[in-house]
C-alpha cells in the first residue's frame, strides 16, 4: 500500500501497510460475507476523511490522505488474490499471481504514462490516463466504503476462478494477452473505479460538500497602462439540494485572478507568485476585474489568466485558462539618487537617498506597496558595456567568496531608500580595483532593464536597476605585532624567539592560527596568508635568514626556536617578524614589526701555527698570505648575503 506507507504526518497512529493481511470472503454461493477484515478497514478510513471534511477548517491535504486510503482498501477487493477461497478453489498459486501483476506492469511501460510537468494543472489532461486499460465507469448510488467493497467482491467473485485458472504464465505483458482475459481484467478495474466513486460520493453528500461551477475568464490587457479587466462571470456551486450562486453573503471565501506565464514555446511555464483579488458586483451577482492594475506580471512575457474560488464545505478550484493569452512587454525605472558615504576609519558603508520613478502613472515614486525585494550589491569596476549609463561590471566577493549585498529598507520619515551600517571590514581592494554600488528594485509591476555589451549582444534583466556615479576603494587594515622576545646562545649561535602576538585593528581580531592558516577564504583568490620571522642587521639590512612562526596553542603566541646565526659575519643583529592577512597592507620592508633586541655574532679566534726553524723563514712569508685569504672569505660571505638581501630588496 503504497499511498499510505509513505504519507508522513497523517498516520496519526493507525496501521498502515497492512493491506496484504486483509481479505474478504463470502461463501460457497458468492452471496453472504464470511469476513470483511477489508470491508472494515475501508470504512475506518471512510469515516476519518468524515470528520476532517466536517471540521470547520478542513485539512484539504490529510482529508485527500483519507479518501486515497479510503480508495486503495476498497480496490484491493477487484483483485482475484484478495477474494481466493481455498475450500472451494484449493490453495492459492502466490506464483501464479505474482506473475499477474509482473504482466500488468510490464503492460503499462512509461510510455504508455506520460510524466506531467508543472503545466499538468492547465492543459488538457486526457494524455495523462492509462491508455492501456481505457475504462468507461458509470456512476452509481452513492454507498458506504463498506457497502462499497462488498458489493465489489460480489461483482468481481465469479470471475476470481477464471482469472486465476485461465492465466497463461508464459505471455510476459498484459498487452499481449487474448481479448477475452483482457475483458475480464478490465471489467475487474471498472467495477473498482465505480465502487471508490460510490464511496466518495457518498461521503461528500453526508458534509453538505458543495461544487464549485466556474466559467472561462475573459480577459482583457492594456499594455500601455498595465490595466487589466476581466469580463464579468458567474459562479455557481452545487450541492444536494440545488445549485445556487456564489456571492459574498454565501460564504465565498477566496475569490481571486491568477497569471500563467508561458515559455518561448507558449507552453505554460509558472504561476505568479500573488493573485489578484477579484471584485463582486452586488447588483448583478458576478464577479470581475474593472480598469485594474495589473500586478505580478512577468515583463516580456506571454500571459494568461486563470481563476481560483473556493467556500465552505468545498476546496479550493480553479477555472480553466482564459481563452487567449497577451502579451507583456515591460515599463521603464528611472533612479534619480543613490548616494553613499564610505568611512576609512572603521569600513562602514552607508547607502542612502535611493529614489526611483517608474512611468506608470499609478505608480510614479517607488514605494513599499510596489517593491516586493529592493537590493543593494558592490560591484568592482568592469569594461566591455557599451552603454554609458550602465557601467557593469561584477558583483565584489569578501575574502570568503560571498558577493557583498543586501536589503535596502524604506525611511518613511524621508521617503527614501537605505542601507545603513554596511561592514566592509573583510572586502578588499588591491590594486586598480574600483567599487560602486549596484541597486534592484524587484517591482510587482512589470519593468525591466535592458543592456547591450561591445558584440552588440543584448541582455534585459526583469528589474529595475540603478548605479551610482561615484565610486570608492576599501583601505588596508594595519597589524599591532608585538616586539619579539628572543633567547640567543652566542656559543652555538642559536637564536630562540618567543611571546611574539599580532592583532588587526579590525574588531581587534588577534592574529593566530586558524587565522593564518585554516580560516576558508575564497577559493579564487591566492591564499597569501604567512606568519614569518626574518634576520636582520642591526642598521635594519634584511639577510637571507628567513622561515616560518609556529603557533603555542597553549600560551596562544607566535614562536620560533633553533635559528642559526651561523655563518654569518661578524656584526651585530636582530629578529623582526611579518604577519600577511589579506586585508593588511603588507608591502615592503617596512611593515615587518620592530626588531628584537640585538646579538652579537663573532668568529671563532685565528688558528696559531708553530713553526720550526727551517721553515719560519717560509712561515713569516705564508702568514700574511693566510690572514689575507680568511679576509677575502669572510667578505666574499657578506658579499653574498648582501646580493640576496639586493634582490629581495628589489621584489
């Protein structure tokens, strides 16, 4: 039992799923019942689908529950399997009938079923039915969903032998079987189909449920005022004892006009997203649209109208489409304000005086009854856009890859548009890029904007949209790093630093780990992001020296340990350290922290010879030559310090 297995929510504790352990049976001569497990279980569901329909405010979706689980009890009494007795028949063949139902599906191919869109609703639905088993019910008496599914078995009871003896296995799809089997199955489903009828029908007349009778609207579309009108109709509603007219007095409690919107095809393609309500004329008891302005229009688009009532004691129904459908074209915004003003001191941005017009008349200045959602979006300075008014280029990213926007709000007090407070801490602004504010106003009247770029192709968006004149750059954040605390053997020429923090003046964010190094940054940008430490001269000369911070999770701070200072010459020296964030200027030299305090650096003392007298004739003479060679070393090393810091110099 499918339908009922799977509807969440409206089970409301009763069993489902039990189908297959339901049966019904009558006795040797077909005529008394014997037991009805699934007469009764369909009456169950019968009788909750009565208390929701009488309930003052209906639930349309768990009462469609009820009468479809209603239905599947009562159509399990048209299948043989359902109906076998074995005292009279033998043991039921559970092969024979599996193979049954395999034959029936392989029958129904999806072909046979075509798959409705969203369109299902407003087209014609005949090419949605079983054209395999094309049935032709008629309707009959209104009857209980028990006196209903025994009067199913008693219909389909004579046949239960047959359908089970005259079953040929061997025939795999149910469109290949003989002329009579297929008869006797088809008959099966009728009877079905007519019991279910009998049991809703039913069920209606006991709730006084009223029908509701609407005619085709008649519409009627100005596209130079975006005025609709709709030709007055008539509504009826039927119930046991007549059919009246639907009026205001008479409980109607939805009266509205929709639009369908369709494709380049004119296939329908969606639903406006609001209706409009429709006005009663007392006089003549209808219903119309007079010289109205038409919105939840889509621009340039084909329309169609459709209609939606609905009362007490009956659902929500629809009309069908309105005979022709017109077309929409789209009416023009024009901004006349959008100004902004950009602090560099704590990157907050504030856009006001946004105001618009639209050329309707009956709209004029944009206000909240015509904005359904007005935004606001940074946009980075773009070519290729040939028209003058409309610079695109596009939409700015923050450092996490989010496109910088938001909700303009109305100021009543100044009938303007806002945004206020906008924090641009994380936005960024290298080199060359310039930024400037981007306004859609989302109208539900039908307007638009249209562009052209440098192959003349054009692009027209559903909207109204406004740019601003000026544009802006976002500064650089700067770092407060801590002097470094250092630790120097002057032995083994190791240097140790330590207790080394960095704060961003932005919201005085510290600088740590997961900042540097596991904070998600957008993934199209180069991920820059370093903590480093680097040796310098004590006139502040930057040497090859350089490496990576580690972070102390524990003591929360930046250290280093086990640098050498080896092989440097003699001098004095320091340790300073650079933070790069994204968002700070990090450029040059200078923007590393100040220096550590200074170390002395000092070679090892000159060897000394002992030389005997033979040779210290020759020694006097080798001596000057071996200070002079350590001498051209020990500058040659310097020399090649010097060249690298040069060329770090001129990165």
């Amino acid at each position: 039992m499918p339908a009922a297995s799977f509807a969440y929510g409206y089970t409301n504790g009763g069993v489902y799923g039990d189908i297959e352990e339901l049966s019904i049976g009558l006795d040797q001569a077909g005529v008394e019942v014997l037991n009805s497990s699934l007469a009764d279980r369909a009456q169950e569901e019968y009788s909750k689908l009565l208390t929701e329909l009488k309930k003052e405010e209906s639930n349309y979706q768990k009462a469609a529950f009820y009468a479809g689980t209603m239905a599947h009890y009562i159509s399990q009494a048209g299948i043989w399997k359902a109906l076998w007795n074995e005292t009279k028949w033998g043991e039921l063949n559970i092969t024979t009938w599996l193979s049954y139902e395999g034959a029936i599906e392989a029958g129904l191919g999806k072909e046979r079923l075509p798959k409705p869109s969203f369109n299902y609703r407003f087209t014609n639905l005949t090419g949605y039915y079983n054209e395999f088993f094309a049935l032709s019910p008629i309707k009959k008496q209104p009857i209980t969903a028990w006196n209903a599914t025994v009067a199913l078995v008693k219909q389909v009871y004579p046949m239960v032998e047959n359908l089970a003896m005259d079953f040929n296995a061997t025939i795999m799809k149910a469109s290949d079987w003989p002329t009579e089997y297929y008869n006797m199955t088809k008959k099966c489903l009728t009877y079905a189909v007519e019991a279910i009828y009998a049991a809703l029908e039913k069920a209606m007349l006991e709730v006084n449920w009223r029908y509701l009778i609407i005619p085709r609207p008649v519409a009627f579309y100005d596209n130079t005022t975006n005025l609709l009108n709709l030709s007055e109709m008539e509504v009826r509603y039927v119930t046991s004892t007549g059919t009246y007219i639907l009026n205001e007095s008479s409980m109607a409690t939805l009266a509205e006009a929709w639009f369908i919107f369709y494709d380049s095809q004119n296939n329908p393609l969606e639903l406006s997203s609001n209706p409009i309500p429709l006005q009663f004329n007392s006089q003549t008891g209808k219903w119309s649209l007079t010289n109205t302005l038409a919105r939840w229009l889509k621009p340039n688009c084909n329309t169609s109208v459709i209609v939606r009532f609905d009362m007490l004691r009956a659902g929500p129904t629809w009309s069908n489409l309105s005979k022709t459908f017109f077309v929409v074209s789209y009416f023009n915004v024009t901004f006349t304000s959008i100004d902004f003003r950009y602090s560099d001191s704590d990157w907050i941005l504030d856009i006001y005086n946004v105001t618009a017009f639209c050329e309707l008349p009956e709209v004029g200045m944009i206000l909240p009854e015509d904005v359904y959602k007005a935004t606001w979006t940074i946009y980075q300075y773009g070519m290729g856009f040939t028209t003058p008014i409309n610079r695109v280029g596009y939409p700015k990213k923050d450092i996490f890859g989010d496109v910088v926007n938001g909700n303009l709000t109305y100021n009543e007090n100044a009938s303007v548009w806002e945004a206020l407070n906008i924090d641009l801490g994380w936005v960024v602004t290298f080199t060359g890029v310039i930024l400037y504010i981007v306004v859609d106003f989302y109208l539900n009247v039908p307007v638009g904007s249209s562009l052209t770029n440098w192959h003349n192709d054009v692009f027209f968006y559903p909207f109204a949209r406004g740019e601003s004149t000026n544009t802006f750059v976002t500064r650089p954040h700067l770092l407060t790093v801590s002097m470094p605390q250092i630790v120097y053997d002057s032995k083994k020429k190791i240097l140790n630093a330590y207790n080394i923090t960095a704060y961003d003046e932005y919201n005085n964010t510290r600088i740590d780990h997961y900042y540097i190094h596991e904070m998600p940054i957008d993934p199209n940008i180069e991920d820059i992001r370093e903590a480093h430490w680097r040796i310098f001269t004590k006139d502040l000369f930057p040497s090859y020296r350089i490496g990576d911070l580690l972070w102390d999770p524990v003591k929360e701070w930046w250290y280093v340990e086990g640098i050498s200072l080896d092989g440097l010459p003699d001098g004095e020296y320091c340790l300073r350290v650079r933070f790069i964030t994204l968002v700070n200027d990090f450029y040059g030299y200078d923007f590393y922290s100040e220096p550590s305090a200074i170390v002395k650096v000092t070679s090892e003392p000159n060897r000394f010879f002992i030389l005997t007298p033979a040779f210290f004739l020759v020694g006097f003479i080798v001596l000057p030559i071996l200070v002079a060679s350590i001498r051209m070393i020990s500058a040659k090393n310097f020399r090649d310090d010097s060249s690298v810091l040069t060329k770090e110099r001129k990165k």
